[in-house]
C-alpha cells in the first residue's frame, strides 16, 4: 500500500485568512488520508500550489480543493 508523508505543510493565505488554520490543516490531512494513494512511489522536494476560494467557501470546501491539487500534483 502507498503513503503519502507529509513532513511539514505551510499555508500562505492572501486576502484574508482562514479563521481557524489549524481546522484547515487538520482538513487538508483527514481529505488526504481519504483519498486513493498513488500507486507509484514519488518524493517532492517542496510543493506550491495556488487555490482561490469563492466567495461563502467554507473551510471544508476549501481544504478538499486543497487536497485535491495536492494528490493530482503527486499523480502527475
């Protein structure tokens, strides 16, 4: 079985940020671990991603498009 290993994970927000990052960061972990893992073996250095949220996005929505680069970037 895959894993992904998340070492240290770093949020920058512009505009205004999240009320709570640390429920965005514990989010973005639980989306991740129900996720399909890749099935090939990677190691990223570093990853930057960029995500708007939309007006009215809450953390959730937010988190899971986080998520969703994130394991589409691994994937690639």
């Amino acid at each position: 079985m895959a894993e992904v290993a998340i070492g240290r994970l770093t949020l920058k927000f512009s505009g205004a940020a999240p009320a709570h990052p640390e429920r965005l960061a514990t989010l973005i972990a639980q989306a991740l671990a129900q996720a399909p893992t890749p099935a090939v073996a990677r190691e990223l250095g570093a990853m930057a991603l960029t995500v708007a949220a939309a007006p009215g996005d809450d953390d959730a929505a937010i988190a899971a498009r986080i998520a969703a680069q994130m394991l589409a970037r691994l994937r690639s």
